[in-house]
C-alpha cells in the first residue's frame, strides 16, 4: 500500500488501528467499576486499587517519548505488532493473577505494550492519509480513544457480574488476536529512519516521574512523612520534578536526538493544545472511579447495575464520534475545542452537584450522557492542532509529546484521586472537586488555542481552499512549500 495512494485498504489499517486504540484506552478506565469487586477479592483498601490503574497509566505514559523513536529505527509496523503481543500476554496474566502484586506487575506490563503501539498508530495514519482525509483519519482515531475511555466502566460491568473481574483482562485474549491478525494483513510496511535512543533520558524520565506519582499517591495515607520508613513523601514530589526539570534544560544534541525537544514549545497552539489535552484525560481517567463508588457504595448497586447508568453516556458518545472529524474540517478545529471543553467542564461540575446532593442513579446518567457528548469534541481537534503547527523535523516527537502528555494527565488524575481516597473514602465529592478545577482550566485556555490555532484547510490537488501544510517524504512529515 502506498502511502497516500487511493487504495481504498488505507481505511481498512486505520479501522485495525482505531481497535487497537480502543483496547488500550478502555484498559486505562475499565476496572474503575470493579473497585468494590478488587478491595473484597484481594483484602485492600481504595487507594491501594487505585494502583490497579496508576501502574498502567505510568507504563504507557513514560516510554511515549521515545518509542515513537524506535518505531522510525524499527519500522512502524513491526514494533507495533511487537507491543501488541506484549499487551496480550499481560493480558492473559493479569486475568489468572493469583495475587495483588502479580496484578500489578501484569498491569505494567500491559502499559509497556500500550507504549510500544501508541505513537506507531499516528506515524502510520499520518503517512497514509493525506489533505482533507488526515483530519478525518486523526478524528476518526483521537475520538475512538475518547469513547474507550468512558466505555471501560461500561464494559467492565457487565463482565464483572457475568464473568467475574478476572475477564476485564481476559477479554483482551481474543478481542487482541483479531487486532493482531488484522494489523498483521492491513497495516503497511513503511521505511526505517536512523535514530538514536536516549537511554539515559529514559532512565532520568521514569525515575523523575516515578518519584512524582509515588509522592502524590502514597503521601496522603503516610500523613505526608516516611513513605514505607525511608523518604517523606514531598521529597519524593520536589525531588522529581527538580531531577526532570535539571535533564530536560541540560539535554544534547540535535533535536531529533534528545528526549524532549524544547524548541516544541515555541509553538504556542502546540503548548496550548498539550496542556489542554492534559486537563481532559485528568477528569476523562478518573471521574468514574468517584461515580462507581458512589453508585455501589452510597446507593447500593451491584457493578452490572452501576454500570448501566453509563448507557446514555456511552450511546452518545458513539453518536458524536463520527461528527468529531466533519465539524474539525466545516467550522475549525479551534471552535471545536472550546466547544467540547467547555461542555466538559460543566458536565464535571453537574455530576460533582448532583453526587453531592445525593441526586441517585437517573440524574448522574443524565449528566454523563452530555459528558459522552463533550468527550467526543475533544479529542479530535486537539490532537490536529498539534500535529499541524510544529515544524516539520519535529513531527515525531511531538507526536510523543502530545500523547504523553495525555497520559501524564490520566496518571496524574489517578494519583491525584487515591490520594483524596486515603484521607477521605466517605464523601466522593471531595475527590470530584479537582476534576471540576483542572477541567475549568483546560475550558479557560480554550479559546485562546483556538486563537491561535489557523483554520483547518481543505485537502491539496485541485480542491479550492487553503492547502494542509503537510505531505510526506521519506516517511516523515514536511512542510510543503508555498
């Protein structure tokens, strides 16, 4: 298949690609529901579940910087494939986890796989779809991320009462072969770039990070002292984040060698863009562990029940996800973003009211279904804003950037949430309250993204309308020239 030909198979390995997204997402939010299920089964508390979910989150998260890199050295396609058998043989471990940690060490695991595949799915996308089709491809990707996202509680549900929490993670089995066959038929075989890795840098990143999570996770439950009797818990915080800001100031090289380009953030609409697709995965990662509690805990429901209160929610979000790419092209993919932002933030504070009003099961399944809504016109513009103002010999990392940037969002959401859940278990709107914050940030610094941000053009070759910026050569993508 060529890259940007008229093979019609191109929309074949972006459905083999958008399965594999949507297995990976829906890992990240689908054993929310089962925390009742997870404190009873291995004899722990809420916070410590949350682990479940942070372990993943911090697997995927930290490695996106760079194995965007080694799939330019390796080949797309095969470190792609690569990540997905690991994800599957985590997979299947986890399911038969005979304890906590074996669950734990699985779910890492699982996250590494994620990271593998992750970056190889908008480097192959990018460089089969071209002019107004891209839009359309990267909607049509970013929002069936956003819909796994809220779908995991859903899915989770369902297979707990039916099946029992063991297959949320034995699912992946046979739903994982058919997206390992189909990636093995459809995706292209496209040429190999030479790269350098940063091993140190990953070292650096992963400690740094590490160190952050850990303090933010733990530090609540040890009333912010010794964490396990060896470093107190803000150390741990201040201490990562000074270790990542010394590496990240102090990296050499040319910017396709370093871990982190700074000179990304020159950029204002890709700054912007990334720090709003933070705020989203922060509320979009956690907000349903607080929800499942209180539907289980407070009002009394079973997980299969709990779950169906997310029906609206889910069919909403199905709905719009196709609207996502054509309003990205029709109106601008800023609009778009101040649009879903905006509706994001105040279906946030509604379900943080009507939990704390007691408000019971139908008005939160109202509430969440505008939420299914909101979802969908997020991640579709953010992520071609992104991809469309960075310069050309930096699309690669920027990809990285931008999608551990999300990452570090729902990590830091996770983190964020246990905390609040070591202190305070009783009361979920104290643990609602920070998404409300941080999701009112991201709707604030919107409509400056979208100021920024130049109108979405229509597609090269003869179409009136402004021209993409961006074709492909050597498998990366450059600007074309005026």
């Amino acid at each position: 298949m060529t890259p940007h030909g008229s093979d019609s198979r191109r929309w074949h390995t972006l459905a083999t690609l958008c399965l594999g997204f949507f297995l990976l997402l829906v890992d990240g939010t689908i054993v929310s529901v089962g925390t009742p299920t997870f404190m009873e089964a291995f004899g722990i508390d809420a916070a410590a579940v949350l682990w479940i979910t942070t372990a993943y989150l911090f697997a995927y998260a930290v490695p996106l910087l760079v194995t965007g890199r080694l799939g330019d050295r390796y080949g797309p396609r095969r470190l792609y494939l690569v990540g997905l058998g690991t994800f599957i043989a985590a997979s299947a471990i986890a399911g038969l986890a005979p304890s906590f940690e074996v669950l734990v060490g699985a779910r890492v695991l699982q996250g590494l796989g994620a990271a593998a595949m992750t970056p190889q799915s908008m480097a192959i996308i990018a460089r089969t779809f071209a002019g107004k089709e891209l839009p359309i491809a990267m909607g049509l990707w970013g929002t069936v991320g956003g819909v796994a996202s809220i779908s995991g509680p859903l899915l989770g549900g369902a297979l707990i009462d039916s099946l029992g929490w063991e297959w949320i993670f034995l699912i992946n089995v046979p739903v994982g072969a058919i997206a390992f066959v189909t990636a093995w038929l459809w995706l292209p075989v496209l040429p190999q770039q030479a790269r350098t890795v940063p091993l140190l840098g990953i070292a650096v990143t992963m400690m740094a990070i590490l160190a952050v999570v850990v303090g933010i996770h733990e530090g609540p439950a040890h009333q912010w002292m010794l964490i396990e009797g060896w470093v107190p818990a803000p150390l741990l915080i201040v201490g990562g984040i000074a270790l990542l800001t010394w590496y990240l100031r102090h990296q050499r090289g040319a910017p396709d060698e370093v871990l982190l380009p700074l000179s990304l953030f020159r950029s204002r609409p890709f700054t912007l863009s990334v720090i709003v697709v933070a705020t989203t995965a922060f509320a979009v990662s956690a907000i349903m562990i607080p929800v499942m509690l209180y539907l289980q805990v407070d009002v009394g429901l079973a997980p299969g029940p709990s779950s169906y209160v997310l029906i609206p929610m889910g069919l909403c979000a199905a709905v719009c996800a196709p609207v996502a790419g054509s309003l990205v092209n029709r109106i601008g993919a800023g609009r778009v973003a101040v649009l879903g932002t905006a509706m994001l933030a105040s279906t946030v504070c509604a379900v943080t009211v009507a939990v704390g009003l007691d408000s019971g099961p139908i008005v939160i399944g109202a509430a969440l279904a505008v939420f299914g809504v909101a979802n969908s016109f997020v991640w579709s513009p953010l992520s071609v804003i992104a991809m469309v103002s960075i310069p050309s010999e930096l699309a690669g990392s920027a990809s990285g950037v931008f999608n551990t940037q999300r990452q570090v969002g729902a990590l830091l959401g996770a983190a964020v949430t246990a905390a609040i859940l070591a202190v305070n278990s009783d009361n979920m709107v104290w643990t609602l309250l920070p998404m409300c914050v941080v999701t009112i940030v991201g709707a604030v610094l919107a409509p400056r993204l979208a100021r920024a941000s130049a109108p979405v053009p229509d597609a090269p070759g003869g179409q009136t309308g402004r021209r993409w910026p961006w074709t492909t050569s050597g498998g990366i993508a450059v600007q074309s020239e005026a």
